[in-house]
C-alpha cells in the first residue's frame, strides 16, 4: 500500500494539478470517518498519512481506568505494557493497530483518490468550459446509440441527449461533430458537458460563425423558428441601408446558407427580410405562398390570412410547417381562408350546371357536359333551344337530342299535371 500510495500522489500532483497536502488531507478524513464506522468505537480518533514513506497510521485518545473501560477508555494493565509511565486518570495517545485498519484504508484511499480525481476534473472542465455556454463546440463522436451521442472535447466528454438530436441523422465513432453548449454538469457522474443540436441558439451561432455580417452586428437574426431536421426560418434585417441582410445570410452562389444547412442535415433554412409592417413581415413569411388579403385582429393577437386554391398548399406546407413557424416567427395565431378565383368560381358553376342536367331523365353525363359547355345552363334556356340548335352541337348523338327532348317536354308538362292534382284531390269524396 505504501509504494503504491507514494505513485499515486505523485501522479496526481504532476498529471491533475493536485498537491500532495491536498489529497492527504482528504485521504484522512475519509479513512478516519470510514475506520470509525467500522473498526473502533473511540470518539476521540486521529489517521495520519506520513508523506515521505507513504505510511498510514492511527491513534486513539483514550483515558487510563483501572477497572470496567468504555469505547474512549483503556486498563491501566493494558496501557502500562506499552507506556510504563502511564496511571490511572491519564490520556493517553494509544496507536490503533487493528487487523482492519490496513484493509479499511486501502479501500478508502482509493475511493477517496477517485473521488478526487473526478471533482478535479470537473473543476478542470469548469473552469476551461465555464465562459463557452451558449456556444459552439467541436469535438469526435466517442460512441452513439439511441441514448445519445458521447463527444470527445479536448480532455473531456460531452453528451447530446436523444431529445436534443437533430431527426434522422446518424453518427459514427470518430466522425466530427459540433452542437451547443447548454451547461456544465458539476454534480452528474456522467459526461460533464450537456449539448444540442436542436436549439434555435445553436442555429444562431452558426449563422454568426458563417456570416461575419452578422458577427459584426451589420446584419442581426431577430427571430428563429425552427422544426430540427426539416425546416428553419430566420428573420434578418440590416442596420446598413447599403447592405441586403438576406443576401449577407445567403452568401455568394448560395455557399453561407448551404454550409449551414449541411451542418444541419440538409435542413432547408428560409432565410426572411424583417419589416416593422406586420402585414410585410406576415408576407414574406408566408413566402413562396402568395397572399391575396392579410387581416389583423391586434386585441386576440389573429392574423387571416386570404388565399386561392393554388397559392393554399404552399400557405400550409408540408405538414403544415410553413404556417406553425410563421405563427412561431411573429408569434401571432394565424388562420387561413380559401379563396376561390374568378376561373374557380366559374368552373364550379359549370359543373354544379351540367349535375342539374344529368338529373334529367335521358340526359347522359357527357352530353349535359356537351350542352353546358355551348351555353345551354338550365332546363328552362334548353327549353328555349330548337331542334336545329341542338343539331349542330356535334358532340351530341342522335340518342342524346331525343333523350334531350323528351326530357324538357316532360319537364315542361310537370307544373301543368300538379296544377290539376288539387283540383281533383278538392273533389275527391265530395258527394255526387
């Protein structure tokens, strides 16, 4: 135990930066709370740790008695075999020399040792990490699997939850990775770095680490909403007329806002111009949908949103993000109305036409399309058509003009036969 001792104080002295005097005095305290707990009852127990040769050694207060001691009292037959001057009523440093102490010890200083070397490096890691939260770090993926990925960051290790990994992407050991620094763990027996890779701060750094634009405060992110590994959108403005924010962000050929974005895992990143004009920011938001009307309701904070039917999916998105990270970016509810166009409305009232039509008894499908479509749009205006404007139709067969026919004569003939029904229901039981 001894040699042993001497090394490992030597090694944590030069390694850890951990004085000798530092880890003795630790190594005392534990051995002599350990040693009370298990081996000797007195109260009144000293361990001393002697650094030159590595020797551990305890000692007793006890008090000399002649007859019946307790845990803090010796015999005074006892104590007079190794102190001959020794008398009742004296105190007496008596060297604990139990079988145990030797055994207890050695297990202590090593646990005690550990247990320093792990707050060492801790406060290590705290001390080097402490002024980098909030920041980016880089280090190498040290394993992965679904519990999260372990990061090897100069002497330490960091760890990035599940939770705060991007969807999708996969890591190997050694591949380089960077994510944010959310904290320092000072009490966990884990990794002591906490990161993500899912915080819109982590997108934010990026952007300052790729636009020195933004770095410089020319160009500043007001908002950032984000669904990890699909979609971003960042809103950008410019404290310099003369300099374009999104153009800053986006980078010669596209290079700034891609680089990001593989960083990322091809997470698409809209990049928006801020406006104070709500309606503008709303609108560039929403963008590549095309607005045809916003409304705003400042009292529930609502925004309606009115669209036709090709700009709406593109106004929802896929799953719906487009509209859930505008809401997130302006930080109002959004609804969004449909609008029919002037071709729609027509369209629909084309067919709601030709449905009338094909009602008819005898009208086909294709030929009430064929009618609708050369003007005829009620039974009453095909009431009107003669057998020659029918005839020159030439989608309509022969079959189709007498079906035609019949049916708006019969058509004709309902109100007649129904005017007469109550006249003869009026008679009907009446005595002759």
């Amino acid at each position: 135990m001894n040699n042993e001792l001497l090394a490992m104080l030597e090694y944590i002295e030069q390694e850890r930066g951990i004085s000798k005097e530092q880890v003795v005095k630790a190594l005392e305290q534990a051995i002599l709370s350990a040693y009370k707990k298990s081996a000797h009852p007195a109260t009144d127990l000293n361990v001393e740790v002697n650094l030159r040769t590595g020797e551990l050694k305890a000692w007793a207060r006890l008090k000399v008695v002649e007859e019946f001691p307790s845990d803090d009292e010796i015999l005074l037959a006892e104590a007079v075999r190794r102190i001959p001057s020794a008398k009742a009523g004296d105190i007496v440093e008596w060297e604990v020399k139990s079988t145990d102490f030797g055994r207890i010890a050695a297990q202590t200083a090593r646990q005690t040792i550990w247990q320093l070397l792990r707050k060492a490096e801790k406060d290590l890691i705290h001390d080097e990490f402490k002024d980098k939260v909030g920041e980016i770090v880089t280090g190498t993926v040290h394993h992965a699997d679904a519990a999260g990925i372990v990061v090897d960051i100069k002497k330490s290790q960091g760890i990035i939850a599940g939770r705060d990994r991007i969807p999708g992407e996969q890591f190997s050991a050694g591949d380089r990775i960077s994510a944010l620094l959310v904290k320092v763990d000072m009490e966990g027996s884990g990794p002591s770095l906490i990161l993500t890779r899912t915080s819109n701060n982590f997108v934010r750094r990026l952007f300052e680490r790729e636009v020195s634009e933004i770095h410089d405060g020319v160009v500043e992110i007001v908002g950032i909403a984000r669904a990890p590994g699909s979609r971003t959108k960042v809103a950008v403005k410019s404290n310099d007329p003369r300099v374009d924010p999104v153009g800053a962000c986006v980078g010669m050929r596209g290079l700034r806002v891609r680089n990001i974005t593989n960083e990322l895992g091809s997470e698409r990143i809209d990049v928006i111009p801020y406006s104070s004009d709500l309606k503008t920011f709303i609108a560039n938001a929403m963008h590549p949908a095309k607005l045809l009307d916003i409304e705003l309701n400042p009292e529930t904070k609502t925004i309606t949103l009115h669209v036709d039917h090709e700009n709406s999916r593109l106004a929802f998105g896929r799953k719906a993000q487009n509209i859930r990270l505008t809401q997130r970016l302006v930080q109002w509810n959004i609804n969004i109305v449909i609008e029919e166009s002037e071709e729609e409305e027509f369209a629909r009232k084309k067919q709601e036409a030709a449905a009338e039509l094909a009602s008819l008894a005898g009208v086909s499908n294709e030929a009430a399309a064929a009618l609708v479509e050369h003007g005829y749009l009620t039974v009453d205006g095909l009431g009107n058509a003669s057998a020659e404007d029918l005839a020159s139709i030439a989608e309509l067969t022969d079959e189709d003009r007498a079906g035609i026919a019949a049916a708006v004569a019969a058509k004709k003939a309902a109100p007649a036969e129904d005017a007469e029904k109550p006249a003869d229901a009026a008679t009907e039981g009446q005595p002759e």
